[in-house]
C-alpha cells in the first residue's frame, strides 16, 4: 500500500530519488568530493547513490516508511565526513566560496529534521 502524505512528503521521495540517480549519471561530481582516507571511492558513490534511490522509493510504501526515514538520516550523518572534507580540502571544495560549504554542511541538519519529523505520522 502506498503512503498517504502532504505534498512535501512526496517532494522528499522525489528528491533522494534524483539524488541517488545522479550518483550514476555524473559519478565524476562525487569522486571528487570524496575524502582521500575513505577505502574504494566509486563503490561508496554507487552504494550511496543506491540507497538513495531505494530511500526514496521506501518512503512511497507504507510498510517501509520508516526504515526509509531511518536510512536517509544515516546517510545524511554519513554525507557529514565529505561536507567536512569539502570545507577543508581546496580541491573537493571546487572554489566555493567557503560561507557555501559551511551552509551545506548546515543543511544537512535541516535535510535530518526534514526527515526525522516524518517518523510516526
């Protein structure tokens, strides 16, 4: 059975959707962000790129809503090692200005609320 949500619920699945897709559409973009210390890079950015997608599609059924919620906080606290990575490194920061990477990193906790707020309903 599919879940019965707001719009915004929807918007959320949609979003870890074309996330997880874009992981293998333009692999380059996370190569590059991908701390040095992090064993096979290209295998994490295709299993995160996964389980994005499988988090999006979790949240359209019921029965999997919640480990789906549970999946994209994890994978959010995981994204926390390359946001890091990104503001420290010149090269993963790709000459962003440094108030835009610390804002991303910020997100993040927005994206983890964002979630978290959907459990039990």
């Amino acid at each position: 059975m599919l879940t019965s949500a707001p719009w915004h619920y929807y918007v959320m699945a949609a979003i870890y959707m074309l996330a997880g897709l874009n992981h293998f559409r333009r692999p380059e973009l996370y190569l590059k962000i991908m701390p040095p210390y992090l064993p096979k890079p290209q295998f994490l950015v295709g299993l995160s790129g996964v389980l994005e997608v499988l988090a999006g599609i979790g949240l359209l059924v019921a029965a999997t809503k919640s480990t789906a919620i549970y999946l994209i906080i994890a994978l959010l606290f995981s994204f926390f090692t390359v946001h890091i990575y990104m503001l420290i490194s010149e090269k993963a920061g790709m000459g962003l200005p440094k108030i835009l990477l610390f804002s991303r990193l910020l997100l993040q906790f927005g994206l983890i609320w964002w979630a978290f707020n959907y459990l039990g309903t």
